[in-house]
C-alpha cells in the first residue's frame, strides 16, 4: 500500500473556523472522488500546546501503489482536487511527504 500526508496549511486571509469548513465542505469531497483512493484521512488542528508554529490540518491518502497515486493526479477529479487547493491553502508552506507506514499498536 502506497501513503502519501499533505501537511496543509491555511491561507493568511482565513482563520480557523473558515479553513475548516472550507477544507470539509468543498475540498474533502472532491477528494473523496479521486479515482484508486482507497482511504483517506483528514486531521484538523484542535489545539497546539507547544505553541510551535504547527500546520492546520493533515490529511493521509492511501493507494495501491505510486503509479496508481500518480494516475489519479491526471484525473479529472484528480485535477479537480488539486486546482482547488488555492483556494483555502498556503501553497508556499503546504508539502506532501511520501511515507511508510509502519503501524506499531
């Protein structure tokens, strides 16, 4: 299984409040239609007690292999999902690590 997390932070223009329900209102959903998607996850930011300048949200994608992952980016929902991103991201400070997972408990 191929994992892919965007650490996503919000657009200087929008708080809290509106990242979020931006973020599952318009852009979750088209996610959610990305053809080979198998799982998918988003962490919204609830509190940061470090008070270390932490992302808004993380989301985690899951896909069969890498190839299928880069397939579905030449969707046209995966092409939805992407042009949507400026549209609530600060694509500056926004980056998308490849991982692998390895699950401990």
């Amino acid at each position: 299984m191929f994992k892919t997390m965007f650490f996503l932070y919000r657009r200087p223009d929008l708080d809290a409040e509106a990242f979020q329900s931006y973020s599952r209102g318009v852009h979750v959903p088209l996610v959610a239609e990305v053809p080979g998607l198998k799982h998918y996850v988003i962490n919204h930011l609830v509190a940061n007690p470090s008070g270390a300048n932490a992302c808004d949200a993380v989301a985690e994608l899951w896909f069969d292999s890498a190839e299928s992952f880069q397939h579905a980016l030449t969707t046209e929902e995966g092409a939805a999902a992407l042009n949507d991103q400026p549209n609530y991201l600060d694509m500056n400070r926004t980056h998308v690590p490849i991982v692998d997972e390895t699950t401990v408990v």
